[in-house]
C-alpha cells in the first residue's frame, strides 16, 4: 500500500515537473511573439504605434512616433500619455475613456484627431485602437497613429481649386451679364430702326437690304443667348419651369413657324404625332421649344432637298402621373462622319470646320440641345450615316395635367373692344427709347417718354397712363427701385397696380423673378421684336370702358 501511494505521488511530482516546463516554454513563446511584434511594428514606417498600461504610461514607442511626435524612445517610455501628446482641452475626456475601456470594456472609437508635437505644434492624425491581455492578465492600449497632414493639405488645395473656379465661373457670369446688357441695348436700338423703316415707303431692293439686316440682328440674338444659355447650364443656374401645355399644339406652331424656311431651299416638313401622345402634359415648354427649335433648324441648314420628318412616340409610363415621350427629327441630308460623333456635343465644334465651311453657326446647337434635354430628366442620341442623312432622338418626361381652360383675352375676342392706350415709357438709352416710341406710336398708342426712373415717378403722379414700359439700368434711380415706389403709392393710389412691363437689356437667369418680385407684370428681353411688344401691349390692353 504504502509502495503504490509513493509511487502515484512520483508520478504526480513528474507531471507536474512536466506542467511547470511546458508553461515555461508557454511564456516563453508570448514572450518571444511579443518581443517578435515590437520589432515589426517598430520599423514600420508612416504608421505611429504607441502603447499604454492601465495608469497611461508608455510601454511602447515606435520609429515612427519618434518622427511623428518628436520625442525619442527613451524620452517616451515612463512618462504618461497626457504629458506628451494630448492638449490641455481633451486631457480629462481622453483619460475618462481609457479608463472606461480597462474597467467597463467601452472601447475607444477610431475617429480624427488634432494631437501635440513636442515643439507645441499641433498634428492631425486618424488614431484607431486596440487592447491586447499580456499573460500576467494585465492588458495594454496600442494606439494606431496615421499622420493626415498632407492628406488635409491636398483636401485644403482641392478646396482652394474649387473656390476658385466657383469664384471664376461667378466672374464670368457676371461678365456674361454684363456683355447681355452692353450687347443687347444698342441691338435692341438697330432691330428696332430697322424694323421702323420697314414699314416706310421702301422700294424692292431696299425692303430686300432691311429683310437682311434683320435677319443678321436676328442671328447675332440667337447666337447671344445661345451663349448665355451654355453658360448657364454650365454654371448649375438654369431650371426648368414647369406648366400645363398642349403638346400637339406647339408641335404643329413649331413646324409651321420652320415651314416657310423649309420651302424657300424646296424642303418638306412633314409632322407626324401618336395618337398617344397628343395631349395636355406639364413641362417646361419654353426649353422643349428650344430643343426643336435648334434641331429643326440645324436640318433644314444641312439639307439640301428631302423630307424633314418630326415625329413622336409615346414610351413605357413610368407611374400613372408621368409620361415620357420620344421625339426624333430626321433629315435627308449628307449625315455625319463616323470620326466626328465624338465631337458632336462639344461647344463650338463644327462637322466642318477650316475656311471651306459651308454653313453658319458657332457650333452650340446641338451642345445646348444635350444639355437641355438633360436638364428636363431626360437623353438625347444621334444615329446618322454619310450619305444617309441624321435622325436625332431625345426622350423627356412629362407630368400628366388636365385641359387647360381656353383664356378670355384671345384676339379674336379683344379685336373690336381695343382702347387707344397711354404709354409711359422709361428708357435712358435714346436710340432704344426713339425706336420704342415709334413701334408704339403706329400700333396706335399715346406715348409720354421719359429717361429715368425718378422722371417716371413725376409723369406719373401728374398724368394717368394704362401701362408703363419700364426700362432696368437708368442713371438716378432705375427701374426696380421706380418699380417699387410706385407699388408703394408714391405715385399716387391709383397707379399702385398700374401694368409695368420691364424692357431690359438683362437675360441671365434670375432677372426674371427678381424684376416680378419687385413687382413688374411682366418681361421683355431686348432686342424687342415688333410683334412681342405688340402682343404685350394686346395683353395688358384694358377693354373698353375700363380705362
């Protein structure tokens, strides 16, 4: 008995001989491992690894803290965290939290900080985390440390590049603008004498020379807002204007109004509508006009005998208030090369370019069409073939909207009620103002012109006028400001709601609204045509017995 218990008390003795060796060799191998990490990390560049006891003092510090931080290895170790690298403003807070973390497990999240150099200046860095349990159940906090300096230095020059191409695209719209007004007043003077001549006795050949000369004021217009128009798009300030329209009905004035083109280079225009699509919708039918408008044009420009085609077809409905419709138009003329598709939609390029060019144009058309029909939510392509002629395709949705109720102000109806009318016409440029004076003076008005805006004021508080015709930009005070001291009563009562129409030079988005905000009825974008300045005239005219 006594021989077996001393026998199981050896092997007890050997095991246990066996267990203190092997967890010798167990701490010896975390030991290792240990002294295995420190080494790796410590040699690894641009990433500053620190790592911190329970009480925050330094147990490790990197070659890359050294370099990050400034403080050596031996001036690291000992001391504690907040002595070395954390301003005085997050001491308590960083201590709170890695104590929170020892003894309540909360862990510290990773996140951007601004930490201290030993020179007192300061560091952004990501710092991340993480705790690692020793072998004796102590635990140590291993900072991750990643210096974000040059990365916030590129982030800072990205901003200063996109301030300053925001501050650039800011001088250029006001550039813009005031090349529109400087541009537009002395055209709106031109186009206006022109078209007073046209309607004096004129011969054959003279009524030929002032057609052209319209027609040449009447292309530099186009081409000006067609800039404007690519500026705006380009500089995020043109939006779209949604309301209810007939969709047949403007189709067909469009084809009508292009008609007349067509036939003069012996071109047919030929409309064709799906049923589907010929109803009332809600968009934007000024840019819609636009969009047709420069791609009618651009085929009867690069046709020289055919068919111009406009057709419509109705696309999958996206829900039951939406519809989108295809519109294509097709010529059949030389079509496009395959080398300059790329090209299509790129400002001021031309399929033809050089000195041989045989058509007008500064190459926006298609540039603006694209950036319309994006602008309406919708796309645009283009398949044609050399020799076989271009068909443009662009889709756009529309909102589902009902009839709109016919207005009470049609022509017809207003024809026998006209009342003469007494204009009062604010404009300081004098040919604009002679031009103006005379459009409205054979369309049968009264007018009483004055200069500025503080002039309009006196002829207004002293005679009654039915509409005044207010020009923007005036010496002593311009139009807003006449504008609104005449909503205000400094004209007396009875001119308070008095039709003031703005005739202005100014066409950059915006001015619209801020002229009906100060309380205008309505604009008329210079150069004026004869025909505009009538139908506003018909509009605001008062039927007889009213005024």
């Amino acid at each position: 008995m006594s021989m077996r218990k001393e026998q199981l008390l050896q092997e007890l003795q050997t095991k246990n001989a066996r267990i203190a060796e092997l967890e010798a060799q167990l701490y010896g191998t975390d030991s290792y491992l240990e002294e295995r990490f420190h080494k790796l990390i410590d040699h690894v560049e641009m990433v500053s690894v620190q790592g911190y006891d329970k009480d925050r003092t330094v147990v490790f510090w990197n070659a890359a803290s050294e370099k990050l931080y400034g403080y050596s290895k031996e001036e690291a170790l000992g001391r504690k965290l907040e002595d070395l690298i954390i301003p005085d403003f997050m001491r308590e807070g960083v201590v709170s939290h890695i104590r929170d973390w020892h003894e309540k497990d909360i862990r510290i999240p990773a996140g951007e900080l601004d930490l201290l150099r030993k020179d007192g200046s300061t560091v952004p860095v990501y710092s991340a985390h993480v705790m690692q349990e020793n072998p004796d159940g102590s635990k140590y906090m291993y900072c991750i440390d990643v210096d974000l300096t040059e990365i916030k230095k590129a982030h800072r020059q990205l901003v200063d590049a996109k301030e300053q191409a925001e501050s650039a695209n800011q001088a250029k719209s006001e550039f813009l603008a005031n090349m529109s007004h400087e541009i537009r007043t002395p055209l709106n003077g031109i186009l206006g004498m022109l078209q007073l001549l046209k309607s004096t006795p004129q011969d054959k050949n003279q009524l030929e020379y002032i057609d052209l000369a319209v027609m040449g004021a009447k292309r530099l217009t186009t081409l000006l807002s067609d800039i404007l128009d690519l500026s705006r798009v380009e500089a995020g300030k043109l939006s779209v204007d949604p309301a209810p329209f007939g969709l047949p009905e403007l189709l067909k004035n469009i084809a009508d109004l292009y008609r007349p083109s067509a036939e003069q280079k012996n071109l047919k225009i030929e409309l064709s509508l799906h049923p589907e699509t010929e109803h009332q919708v809600t968009g934007d039918s000024a840019r819609l006009q636009q969009v047709l408008t420069n791609l009618l044009s651009n085929a009867i420009k690069f046709t020289a005998d055919g068919v111009i085609k406009l057709e419509t077809h109705p696309l999958p409905h996206p829900d039951q208030y939406t519809t989108r419709v295809l519109f294509s138009i097709s010529d059949s003329g030389p079509g496009i090369p395959d080398n300059k598709f790329a090209e299509l939609f790129t400002p001021f390029s031309q399929v033809h370019e050089g000195y041989l060019r045989n058509q007008q144009g500064a190459g926006l058309g298609l540039t603006i069409c694209k950036q319309l029909v994006e602008l309406m939510g919708g796309s645009i392509a283009i398949e044609s073939g050399e020799t076989h002629g271009t068909t443009v395709y662009f889709c756009v949705p529309f909102s589902l909207s009902v009839p709109v109720k016919p207005t009470l102000t049609q022509t017809k109806k207003i024809k026998n009620k006209r009342t003469k009318l007494k204009v009062l016409l604010v404009e300081d440029e004098a040919i604009s103002r002679l031009a103006a004076r005379k459009q409205m003076e054979i369309a049968g008005c009264e007018v009483i012109a004055v200069e500025n805006g503080q002039q309009a004021l006196d002829a207004a508080t002293s005679e009654e006028f039915h509409i005044i015709m207010m020009d923007i930009q005036m010496p002593i005070m311009d139009g807003i400001a006449a504008t609104k001291a005449i909503r205000s009563g400094e004209a007396g009562q009875s001119n308070v709601n008095i039709p003031i129409i703005a005739m202005t030079a100014y066409a950059m988005k915006g001015d619209r609204e801020n002229f009906l905000g100060a309380g205008m009825d309505a604009y008329l974008s210079k150069p004026i045509e004869h025909k505009k300045l009538l139908k506003m005239l018909d509009k605001f005219r008062p039927k007889r017995g009213q005024g």
